[in-house]
C-alpha cells in the first residue's frame, strides 16, 4: 500500500491534513524512511527506529509519537492516555501548528536517537 491509498482512502479533508503533517516530518527529518504499516492504518517514520505516524481517521488527521509520554510537553498540548504513545489532532489543514509539530518532531527524534 502506497501513502497515496493510505489517504486517500478518507474523504477530505484528511487527506490533505495528512500530506501537510507529512511534509513537516520529513522537512525536519529527510533521512527518515518512510512505509505504510497497513495493519495500524499509519504512515510510520523511522531513522534509528520508529519515532512518529501520520495516521488518517474517519474526520481527521493524527501525528503519534512513539514515546510521546516520554516527550517534553509543559503545555500539554499532547493528547492520549495509554502508557507510550501520545499524538497532536488535527481537523483540517488549517488548524495544523507548523512550529508546534516541527517542535515535537525534534524531540522525538533526539529521544530516538538516545
């Protein structure tokens, strides 16, 4: 499965959301390698290993982060409450934080890379 099915498989505005929140990890990342992980219905990143998703919902758009509770968020702008992941939401292109999502980008990647 190509990002292209992956997202387009929800109706917009996700899609674009989801090329947006793209677009930003790989701004900030250009080494990362990029796949469908069909089964989690995500686009995953890696570099070291798996650091952050854009994951397309039925009304909007997710960037997860593998170790999110694991991040430095003193303004709580992450959401999620299982024990690892944590992720931004976003509904539409818009609404996208450029600076705040580039901001978590790095910090999972410097806490990736130990």
């Amino acid at each position: 499965m190509t990002p292209e099915e992956l997202f387009y498989g929800f109706p917009e505005p996700v899609p674009a959301v989801c090329w947006k929140l793209r677009d930003i990890v790989l701004e900030e990342a250009p080494d990362a390698v990029e796949a469908v992980r069909p089964r989690w219905k995500l686009l995953g990143f890696d570099l070291d290993q798996y650091f952050c998703a854009v994951a397309p919902q039925r009304d909007h758009a997710r960037i997860l982060f593998e170790h999110g509770i694991e991040l430095d968020d003193p303004d709580g702008k992450l959401q999620g409450s299982g024990s690892q992941v944590r992720y931004l939401r976003y509904d539409s292109p818009d609404d996208v934080d450029e600076a705040l999502v580039r901001d978590f980008v790095r910090k999972a990647i410097a806490y990736q890379a130990g």
